[in-house]
C-alpha cells in the first residue's frame, strides 16, 4: 500500500526527515513514535500530500507524491493534530459539506454519512453545534472529515492529544473501527497508547526511523537486562562503589533524597535476586525495587539512546561500572 524510499525533507537547512525508508501493507495500523519534533508530522504530512519531500519517493496505492500530488491526496484522509473545523456549523451539516469539497456528490455524502457517524460514534450528536462539544468530541468529528470521502489510507497526527483517560478509551475503539475499510497512520508520543492500539511501531529519532516492529520485536532486539528503580537506605559513596565494581550492573544512575538513595540500574541479564543479595550484604537496607518504567517505555529509551542523544543533554550523563559515559535521552524533545 505505502512504498516510502530515502524520504528527506528539510526546512532551509534543517534536515526534519532525514532518509527514511518503509513499507506499511494494507489495512495495517502503524504507530509512528518519537518525541515532540523529532519529524513525526512532517513524515506524515508528506505522506498526505500535504508537503513535497525534498528527495525520495513515496507511493501510496502506486500514486508517486512528486508526479500526482492531487491524485494521492483524494486517496488520503488527514486528521491534524487541531482538527480543522467549522465550530459554528452543526456536525452532520459540516460533514455534507467537508463531502462535497473533497469531491463526492451528494448523493454519495447522504450515503456514506450514517456509517461515518457511527464508526465515529458521533449518531447522538448529528444536529449539535460543533463550537459546544467537548474536545473529546471535536476530535471525532475530525476523523469524520477526514474518511468522509472514503480514502483508503487515514492519517491521524496526535489523535488522543488533550484527551482524558475516559476519551482515550474511547478514541481507541475509534481508530480500531478504521481498520475494516483503510491503513491507519498515527503519530505519538505517547507511547502507552501505540502500544495498546497499533499493529506495528516506526520509532522515528532526530528525522530518522531507528527501529521498527511489533512491541515484541522491539523488546527483543534490545537483549533481556532487567532494568530497576531501587531506592536503599545509605550513602550515596557507599552506594556508587557497590555499583562501580559489581560484575551483575550494566549502567546505573544515581540519586541521593536525604537518608536515602534511588537508583536507577540496568542488570547484565535478569539477576534481580543476586543484586539484591549485593546490596543487602553491603549493608544498604533495600526499601523499594520495582521495574523502572514501561517495557515500551523503556524500549523507547533505549533505542534513542543508541541512535545518539541531542547535543543538549551532553551534560547529562549515565555512570557505567567501566567508567564509561553514555547520554541519558530521558529529557530530550529532539
């Protein structure tokens, strides 16, 4: 369905996308995950026909974006991260005539309109004002423009941004439903929500992709080191010692809160109990330990990690037992 092929796209200078390649089947949902302007909407809008790239191809349906920019843009429903609508006009009425503007007659609108209300769950709301619904709601009625004209490809920048956690429940179920009549594109960084909602994962870093698969694959690839949050009762020297010369630590950060110390390690393989057994026969009392984040979370981490953090967090810095220095990219929005 989609055929994407050295994808670059700069703005003056500023290479936003930068060699991108990938190929997404039909009726796939792909989640494209990155932190805020690491190159996920200009991605996406080159992909909608929104904006050339500045070399490379993209094909969606065989259309090529450079040659037949009109064509592939009937084949594309767009949702921008603010959807665009007229907040004076009923919903139903707003959607006849978003219809018409993208090309189809009114015939064609009457007859696709009760299946996008529902597959948008927006049937109660028909004859509501737009500007009075809730976000959660406006949201929807973006989606409903966005497949109004049937397109076989949906591209949705940020759908769940601003939404509670009732309406992203909600939305989920939403962009689900789009899956039985087109290829789902999202962007975000949230990355709980890709999780629960894609079929597979672009993780896009700096304007470049540097890993892509399932949550699954993803986790696979990067080895099986148990990865902990530790907060023990000692001192912070005593603590940094233990941590620089045991052989079962791969990296660690440290930070002292008073009397205690939290520690955020990475093990050389799942050795919860032999860490442990290190710190409690070093003397540090041990009060919490739990995993340290999300497994996608830390997926997410780790593969930006390697792909090269921003110059802006050289300062920031994870110790490793070797005395080894590696940027923490906990903080970046590349």
């Amino acid at each position: 369905m989609i055929e994407v092929q050295g994808l670059t796209r700069y703005y003056g200078s500023f290479p936003a996308v930068r060699d991108a390649s990938f190929k997404i089947e039909d009726r796939e949902i792909v989640g494209f995950l990155g932190l805020n302007g690491a190159g996920k909407s200009t991605m996406l809008r080159v992909l909608a026909g929104l904006q050339m790239p500045s070399a490379g191809t993209v094909r969606v349906g065989g259309i090529d974006a450079t040659l037949a920019p009109d064509a592939l843009r009937r084949r594309i429903g767009f949702l921008p991260e603010d959807p665009p609508l007229y907040r004076e006009m009923r919903v139903a009425e707003f959607l006849r005539w978003v219809g018409q503007v993208k090309g189809c007659t009114r015939a064609e609108v009457e007859a696709e309109l009760p299946k996008v209300m529902e597959t948008c769950q927006l049937t109660d709301t028909a004859n509501a004002v737009i500007g009075e619904l809730s976000h959660g709601y406006r949201k929807r009625v973006g989606i409903a423009q966005a497949i109004i004209h049937k397109p076989s490809v949906v591209i949705l920048d940020e759908p769940i941004s601003g939404l509670d956690p009732r309406q992203i429940v909600e939305m989920r179920k939403v962009v689900r439903a789009l899956k039985s009549f087109a290829t789902v594109l999202i962007s975000s960084h949230i990355l709980s929500e890709i999780a629960q909602t894609v079929d597979r994962i672009l993780v896009i870093h700096r304007g470049r992709i540097v890993a892509e698969g399932t949550e699954a694959q993803l986790s696979g690839s990067l080895g099986d080191g148990a990865r902990l949050a530790v907060v023990v009762r000692g001192k912070l020297g005593a603590c940094e010692e233990l941590l620089g010369k045991s052989e079962l630590v791969d990296g660690y950060e440290l930070t002292a809160n008073g009397e205690l110390v939290d520690i955020a390690v990475t093990l050389r393989g799942d050795k919860r109990e032999a860490f442990v057994k290190e710190l409690v026969d070093a003397g540090l009392g041990v009060r919490q330990i739990q995993d340290s984040m999300g497994e996608l979370e830390q997926i997410f981490l780790e593969l930006t990690r390697a792909a090269g953090a921003p110059a802006a967090l050289e300062s920031k810095q994870l110790r490793t037992p070797q005395g080894r220095e590696s940027h923490d990219p906990k903080e970046a929005d590349a």
